[in-house]
C-alpha cells in the first residue's frame, strides 16, 4: 500500500480535485483546486503551504557525523557553523551523481540530510568505522513547505523568534505554537520561504496553525503541479526527471557528473577527501561535455508554425516531464528534460541538457514541438538559470 | 515403408511442438509423434478431479520467449499469460514478508524487515538487469563450440567474446561471481533478512539436486531472472487454462501452418541406413520415413533408448552416460474446498494471487537438501505454491480452489525406492508443512495428487524426473548442453537432431530449444 503523510487528514480533505500524485512512495496532492492555477500564483504573490513530508530524512549524529558528511558529499560540511543549511549534490566513485539534496547542521554533532531517495544503506556503508548514529526519520518528521512573499509574515505570527534574523539557508529551533519545530529558509520555489520541520505528531497542529495565520494574508495549500512550474522558473532540477541517479542508471550515458548539471559550484575539490573526488578531479580538468541550462521556446515562432494551420498558439497547461530533442541545423544537440508555460513570466520555458559547444547563452537552436499532430521545429534560446529570482528570496 | 515426410518430431512436448511449428512454417512437411493420447509432454493441464483442471506438472511461465508467441501467433490460438504480481513467504513466528511488482508496495514490505535490504534490493534489481542483458543474447544464439575451428563457430565465439569485452569491469566482475559463488553466499553480500535471502536463494536450486549453499547457484538465480514476457523481464505469469494451454497454442498454431500431429503413436527407434538416420519405426511397428528426425527426448532417451548399441561414438555415449539428471523435485495438486488462511494475512486478497514460498530461511533451504543429498525427502520441503483458481476461477467448481504446490526435495534415487506408501508419506510432508503455516488447509482438501520424481518419469517419459531434461547447472550449460561439440542441436548421427530442453538454453517452458533447433535444421538444409 502506499504511505500517507501526517498532513493527509488535512490534505484530504481539501483535496477537491482527487488529483493525487505518487511522491516516494507516498501519496500526496497534485493540485487541490481543480485547476493548480491559484496555487501555483499562491506562491508568487501571496503563500503556498505545500506538504513535503515524502522526502527522505536522516539524522547523522555523533562524534563523526561532520566527518561522514564531509566523506559522502563535495561540499564543505567540516567547516559549515551551526545553523548553515547547504544544498549538495552527492556523487558515486566515479564521480556520478546519485542524488541532492541538503544538510542542516542542526548542532555540532547533530545533521538532518534529506534526500529523493532513500540513501540509508549508501550512508551506513561509507560510516563504517566512524564513530556516528544514522537514523531513518523519514516517518518520524513531517515536513512543510511555506513560501512566496508573504510566508514570513505568516509564520512570524506564530513563533516568538525573529525570522528577519534567519538569513536564506540558515536553520533554528523554534517553537510553533507550543510546538518544537526547526525553520529553515529553504525551498524548491526560488522564492522568499521556509520550510519547517516537526515530529510527527506535532503536524497536524503545525498545519492548523499555519492556515489559520495565513488565511489573512492569503495562504493556499499547494500541490505539485504548482510547485513543478516554480521549481522550473527557478532553474531546480528533480532527480528521475531532469537526471538519472547513478544508482539507477542502466548504461553510462544515463549518469552525470555534477559538472554536467550545473553543479560545478557545490563541488570543492580543495577537500582533502570526498567520494567520488578522484573522477571529479579529472573531470574538471577536461570541463563538462554537457551543460545542464534554461532554454525559451520563442513565441514568435511558435506562433508562426501555429499560423500555418490557422490556430493560435498552444502551450502546455502544466508542466511536461519528457525529453525532447534540441537541434541545430538538424543536428541533434540536446534534449529538454522538464518545460512548461510560465504564467508569471509569460514565457515558455524548458530545462535542458545541451553539448558543451552549443550551450552558451544566447544560443539559437530548434526545440521538437508538436503542431496539429505534426513534428516541428520551434526557435529555442539557450539562457541561464534561474528564469525567476526575485531579490525577495535572499532578503 | 507407408509415409514419407520432411520432418518427424519426437515428442509432442512444448519444444518439440515449437519445432514442428517453425519447421511447418517454413514450409517442411512436419509429423509430430506423441506416445502419450494428450499432448505437452510436461506441459499439460488435465482436469485430474472432476470440476478440477491442474497444470499437472509444470505450473508457471517465465521464459517462454516472447518471439515464439509473436512468430507463431500464439494469442490467436487462445494463449493468455496472466501475471503473477508477488511472492509471499511466510513466516514461522506468524509474520510474513512479500515481494511485490509495485515498486512503491515493495519498498514498503521490505523496508518492514530492514530498511537496508530495501535498497539493496532495486540495487541488486539493476545489477542482474544489467546481467540479464548482458547474458541474454546467449540464449537465442546457436551455442558455438570453442573447440572448433569451423568457421561458424569462430564468429559465434568471436561475437560472444566481444559481448564480454564489451561489459564494463564491474559488470565482469559481477558475472564472475554469479558464475562461481553459491546463491546463498551471493545474496549474503547484499541482503540481511533471513527470509528474503532464502525466498530468493530459492530460484537458485528449483529442479537441482543442488542446496542454497552448492556453489554455481548463484548463476542459475540469473537464468531465472531472464524470465520474460512481452519483452518485460522478471515477469512470471501463469498461462490461462493451465500450461497445457500454451502447448495446446503451440499445437494449434503447428496444424495452422500444416504439420501433422499424431498422439497415441509412441516411437519404438530411430532408423539408421548408412550411418544416417532416415526415419523412425513406432512401437505398432509402422516404419516412417523422413529426411530429418528431431527428437524432442530428453538426451539419454534420445541417445540410449532410440539409438541402438553401436549407431554412436564410444566417448559420445560416455558423455551422454555422465550428463546428470538427478530429478528432486515433485508436485502436490490439491482440490480445495476454501482458500488458505494465513497466520496475520487477510483471508482473501491480493496476497494469494501470487507465489507462496515456504522457505523462511537458507537453513532450512539447506537443511531440506542435507536429507535429499542422503536420499531421504526433504520432511520440512521448499515450496512454491500457487493458486490458479484465483486467477483463472474456470479451474475449479465456483467457490472451490485448485492448489499447485511444487516440492523439493524429492530426490529420485529415494533409499528404498519410491513406493506408493512413499509417494503419500511424501505427500503428508508436504501438507503438513503448509499447515503449519495455514492452519485451516488439512481440513479445506478435497482430493490430493502426489507426483515422485519416478512418477515424472513414468508418465512424461523424463529421466529420473528431472523437470529441466538434465540438470541445470554451470557444467550442463551452453556449449556443454548436452555434450561439448554437440550442442547445435545436431548429433553424431547425420539427419538426427534434438529440440528438447536438454539442449541449450535448456528448461523452463520457454520453447527456445525447440526454436533453435529448427533454426539450425532449417539453416543447415537450406
């Protein structure tokens, strides 16, 4: 059977579209609405409270703990101060990545890891002989997302810590109305947030606490399909989607190396040691065959190849997760992993995987659409990522 | 001499079947002699009590090659493959651990025992897909014979080669160890739940004098991993109507495309003129005449039974003298009055839709064989059960249930001899060890069928019962199938062939040998 959150008596119950949506294992909402619209402008203009419970979490703890971390990831967690939250890919021997996601040094010997998938083995394995407790708390803390502008207002109303003080991936204890939480200002939006994170138990009355704070301000519960199109205007990558975990991968040509992702600045190769760090060496001397960049589908010629079947142009009312080609001069040179229609941007944007050599910013090349059931070429610009970033975020 | 024809087939079984349907395809004039009046050979559904239809012997499908089913249109002859979605082993203690085909339910029921083994297990996933990939092409190509100079068998071996080479190191290394390591070792290294290292270890042993802990198991784990439907890996299915549906598909589809069929007609020899064989005499002593005789026997029948003293090399007959049967397995068929109940499950439910596996730990796997290896059967046996009724309810009265339960091990060289006082003790063993689990199923039985190793033999015509036509094991496998040189499907003796699963690839109701050999005929002649 599939999991439920601890949201899921409250989830359930405002899910009027019965849209549900597998998410590792568990079940969450694609869109409460019957459209995901006024979700999806929750978080742009007001706040979303989205349920993130399904992500995997894992409490490191002990003498060790920095130290494993330090070993499995290419970031710097040795030297991260008590508060730091850091996003980290994490990469196999051979310098391919297996999975992202972040570590909060919750005190000197206590972490928090999430991860997409569960990673517990891979972490045990690379522990051995460390002096450190991992423990699987993926059931045992609940976890939501709050974000858009409005949301430290929100959640300001309810915790007596000052949150103007929590600086963007910073984390702190707090207390939420009576109950033990750590806020962390973090998120898959690219836009001012937070997320809090809450045993179990405690979650129903976190969730109770946060809509009734944020009704004035004009909070809506949110779903994936929402946060899918913000996460693409914020240039974040999901795994599965945007790339295949080592672990998964069934042939070479499937992994990549964080370089060719675009996460070449999480990787510190002045570490003395890290998994993976021998491959990455090299790999950075030869520079990414691949980059991983924002490509917008121009409107002007998408409305040409939809003029000649006398339409108006048509764009994606959600998200698409397939891989489309990228061409130049016939040539394929990409494929475009996760794109959609930005409402707020009024663009239509993808993100893609593009050959070194054609990936520069500004370049011109051709996406695959489909038109009145007919393959075409629609002009496509390389850009960089993010599409969105307001100064909110950082702020 | 009464009747001439291009092919006679020996053997109405599922491979020999499969060949006369490809030779007829091509269009051979094909015979199919079959000395039992039904057809299937192993391969057979009969409603033994009335009201109750039982896949008699062979019970599930695995590998029957999916291009068998396109080629000769197999659906249209009323082949349906219905899929078994999960394995249950119960537990001593009450508890129980399942493998489901959801990822997601399978993640959730493993990570109940260990949260470690629930990763392991899509890790492990991966490496024996790629395994199973990397292996496979070697089942649909004519085994070459490394000895051989013959220009065929170079390139055959060359391109094997190249497969190889072409294996990153870490996936050589793996098959290393598959090749080499015992299955209960080589699931040691990944898993800790006792109950899942036996249930998976199990496939390493079914149909093999061999325990979870012989090394060269492991090996035969991947063979069973290779099972495929619908291009779709590790799907095992249960064919609509029993498995003598697939061979009455087979039968029909051989017909369609114009070969005879004749059961009732058993084959007393092979006819050898001139050092080559040209026909056959039946037991009636009707004599046929063919260009080509295809024997879908299992390798000592074939060789030893058909042929006379003198028709074959001395080191051939040696060779064929050592290959090893050793049947030790058998069947209990039970019509039941009411579903198993067991201990913590539901009563109904999608858990009984799939396998049950009795094999709670690779001790117990292990202690079964200890008995086996001394010719006692096995008190406390491995089982694979199924349910056919739930999911084909034509196969029993409504309300009433057909049980499958595969038994090992019974070893045919039981101490004493199999008797009919054995065949029931054996029996007994085996519903009491079920009952021990669920409890309500000495009550629910209506009639029981016991099947010994020596019944297999006795009645399909197996040698010492072995399901596989000889043993699957590493130095059975391949080029060695059934004898090294001899492995095409030819044989010492010119215009004499074999088709049956004691040929490369080998058993498992996946009609490839049968394929194969019709392919090399069809090659050789053309």
């Amino acid at each position: 059977m599939l999991k439920t959150t601890p949201f899921h008596p409250r989830t359930a119950a405002l899910c009027a579209s019965y849209a549900w949506r597998r998410w590792a294992g568990y079940v969450v909402a694609s869109s409460y609405g019957l459209s995901h619209e006024h979700e999806y402008h929750a978080i742009r203009s007001a706040a979303a409270l989205l349920d993130i419970s399904p992500l995997c979490k894992y409490l490191v703890r002990g003498k060790d703990a920095a130290r494993l971390l330090d070993r499995v990831v290419p970031r710097d967690v040795a030297h991260a101060e008590v508060g730091r939250v850091l996003y980290t890919p994490w990469c196999d021997a051979a310098g391919k990545v297996l999975d992202d996601g972040t570590i909060a040094r919750l005190d000197d010997a206590l972490f928090r890891m999430t991860s997409a998938d569960p990673g517990l083995r891979w972490l045990e394995d690379n522990a051995l002989g460390l002096d450190v407790e991992i423990e699987d708390a993926t059931d045992s803390i609940a976890a939501l997302a709050l974000q858009g502008p409005a949301s430290r207002a929100i959640l300001q109303e309810v915790c007596s810590k000052d949150l103007g003080a929590l600086k963007y991936f910073r984390t702190t204890a707090a207390e939420l109305r009576g109950a033990p939480v750590t806020i962390s200002r973090t998120g898959y939006t690219g836009d001012l947030g937070f997320e809090v994170w809450v045993d179990a138990p405690d979650a129903l009355a976190v969730w109770d606490a946060l809509i009734q704070a944020g009704t004035p301000y004009g909070i809506a519960p949110a779903g994936m399909l929402a946060l899918d199109m913000a996460r693409i205007e914020a240039g974040l990558m999901l795994i599965d989607v945007d790339y295949i975990s080592a672990r998964k991968a069934l042939i070479p040509q499937q992994t990549s190396t964080p370089f060719e992702l675009g996460l070449g600045w999480a990787v510190n190769l002045d570490k003395e040691n890290f998994v993976g760090k021998r491959a990455l060496v090299e790999a950075a001397k030869r520079g990414p065959a691949w980059r991983f960049m924002g490509v917008e589908i121009e409107w002007e010629s998408l409305e040409e190849l939809y003029a000649d079947v006398k339409l108006a142009p048509q764009v994606p009312a959600a998200v698409w997760r397939t891989s489309v080609p990228l061409y130049t001069d016939g040539d394929q040179v990409g494929y475009a992993t996760s794109g959609g229609w930005s409402p707020l941007l009024k663009r239509y944007i993808a993100l893609a995987h593009i050959e070194s050599s054609h990936a520069a910013p500004g370049t011109r090349l051709e996406m695959e659409v489909t038109v009145e059931h007919r393959r075409m070429h629609a002009t496509a610009c390389v850009v960089r990522r993010p599409f969105f970033d307001p100064e909110r975020k950082r702020a | 001499m009464v009747k001439k024809c291009d092919a006679i087939v020996i053997g109405g079984g599922h491979n020999g079947l499969v060949c006369a349907a490809y030779l007829a395809r091509a269009g051979k004039r094909a015979l199919v002699l079959e000395r039992r009046e039904v057809l299937g050979g192993a391969a057979l559904s009969e409603e033994v009590f009335p009201g109750f239809t039982f896949s008699v012997f062979s019970y599930v499908v695995s590998l029957l090659r999916p291009e068998i089913i396109r080629d000769l249109d197999l659906p249209r002859h009323g082949l349906h493959i219905l899929p078994l979605e999960s394995t249950l082993t119960p537990l001593p203690d009450g508890g129980h651990i399942a493998q489901w085909n959801d990822h997601d339910q399978n993640r959730h029921e493993l990570a109940r025992h260990s949260l470690r083994d629930a990763e392991a297990y899509d890790e492990l996933g991966r490496l024996l897909h790629q395994m199973a990939r990397a292996v496979r092409p070697l089942l649909g190509m004519l085994p070459p014979d490394p000895a051989s100079l013959r220009v065929r068998d170079l390139a055959s071996l060359a391109r094997l080669g190249g497969h190889l080479r072409g294996l990153a190191p870490e996936h050589f290394h793996a098959l290393h160890k598959l090749l080499t390591m015992s299955s209960a070792d080589y699931l040691d290294e990944w898993f800790e739940t006792e109950a899942l290292k036996a249930t998976k270890s199990a496939s390493g042993i079914i149909g093999t004098m061999l325990g979870p802990r012989s090394p060269g198991t492991a090996y035969v784990l991947l063979h069973h991993y290779m099972g495929e439907l619908d291009g779709v890996f590790r799907a095992w299915g249960f064919a609509k109507g029993g498995n003598g549906s697939v061979s009455a598909a087979i039968a029909a589809a051989a017909r369609r495309f114009g070969a005879e069929i004749r059961t009732g007609a058993p084959v007393a020899n092979v006819i050898v003129k001139g050092h080559r064989a040209v026909g056959v005499a039946l037991e009636s002593g009707e004599e046929i005449q063919a260009k080509v005789v295809v024997s879908g026997a299992d390798p000592r029948r074939t060789f030893l039974d058909l042929l006379g003293p003198g028709q074959l090399p001395d080191d051939f007959v040696a060779a064929i003298r050592r290959f090893r049967f050793r049947g030790a397995s058998g069947k209990v068929n039970l019509a039941l009055a009411e579903l198993p109940r067991f201990a913590g499950l539901p009563d109904a439910g999608p858990h009984l839709r799939g396998a049950i596996s009795i094999s709670p730990s690779v001790d117990y796997l292990e202690r079964a064989y200890d008995e086996a290896k001394y010719g006692e059967f096995s008190r406390r046996p491995y089982l694979d059960i199924v349910i056919p009724s739930l999911l084909d309810p034509a196969m029993a009265p409504p309300g009433k249930h057909v049980m499958s339960i595969f038994a090992q091990y019974a070893p045919y060289a039981l101490n004493g001899g199999w008797t009919d006082a054995r065949r029931e003790a054996f029996g007994d063993a085996v519903i009491d060890t079920i009952t021990e689990y669920a409890p309500n199923l000495k009550g629910a039985i209506l009639h029981r069928q016991v099947i010994t190793p020596a019944d297999i033999e006795r009645t399909v015509g197996l040698t010492e019962g072995n399901i596989f036509q000889g043993e699957l094991t590493l130095q059975q496998m391949f080029f060695f199938r059934p004898v090294p040189a001899w492995a095409r499907y030819a044989t010492p003796v010119p215009g004499l062939y074999q088709c049956g699963a004691g040929t490369h690839p080998g058993g498992g109701v996946m009609g490839a040998s049968g394929r194969l050999a019709a392919q090399a005929i069809l090659g050789e002649k053309a």
